[in-house]
C-alpha cells in the first residue's frame, strides 16, 4: 500500500467525499493561520495564493503530492482520522498491518463506543463493518 492509498482508504472509511474532504481541509487552513508558517492577514494576502499545492486532496490522493507534517496534522485533527505514523511508514516503503477496509492499523484501531478492534486477518479488522465487507467480498469471489 501506498501512502496515497491510504489517505483515500481513510476518506472513505470517515464516509466523506474528496470534495468534502478538501473543503474540511480549506476551511481548517483559513481558521488556523498557525500552520500557514507565516501570519500575512495582516499584509491582505490571498488565500489561494498562500494554500499549499500539497494541501489538495486530488493531488495527495493521485500520488503527485507528498503530505507534509503541516498537512497530516490537519487532516489528522480537522478532516478524518489518520496516523501520521503510518502515511511516513508507507514513504519509507514500510509495511505496517492495514485492515484493506477501513484503514485501521495497530497505531489507530476502530473503536465502537465500547471497545477497539482486533486483528481477524492479515488484513482485515473486527470492526463490524469491515467484517460485512469481508462477508460480501467472498460471496463475489465464490
């Protein structure tokens, strides 16, 4: 897996479009001017002349941008849950254990309200969801 797999593979497990997903995203940008580096309100710069290229989940999601740290800690707290951890991990051409549904690793479990995930495969989770999908999967195989 990619780190851009898993981006997307978290998006859609958070149930948000790309295009939610990037207005979220825009939106934590403008609220935040912290993570812009620099504070230019004051100056009347643009916004879009001062959002990172990488911030554009098209570009992540496609493989042509690389997420920095600024990035992955506001997807992380203002868009969908991810771990930074793993995203660096995939770069590094890593290959940490992924549920192939849901995006869920041993760093970031699913969590119902009463308790977290365990591992029923390689890769797949006990998230309830996730075992539904794994039960639909097979039945097309079959």
């Amino acid at each position: 897996m990619h780190p851009h797999d898993y981006l997307k593979l978290r998006r859609r497990a958070a149930g948000l479009t790309i295009e939610e997903a990037q207005r979220r995203l825009d939106e934590a940008l403008q609220a935040d001017w912290r993570f812009l580096g620099v504070d230019r309100r004051a100056r009347g710069d643009d916004f879009e002349q001062l959002r990172d290229p990488c911030a554009d989940f098209v570009r992540l999601e496609a493989g042509l941008s690389i997420a920095g740290t600024r990035e992955l800690v506001l997807i992380k707290v203002r868009v969908f849950p991810i771990d930074p951890v793993i995203y660096h991990h995939l770069g590094m051409g890593g290959t940490p254990r992924i549920c192939r549904f849901c995006g869920c690793s041993q760093l970031d479990a699913c969590f119902d309200g009463h308790t977290t995930c365990a591992w029923v495969a390689k890769d797949l989770c006990s998230a309830a969801s996730c075992q539904a999908q794994a039960v639909k999967e097979h039945r097309r195989a079959s």
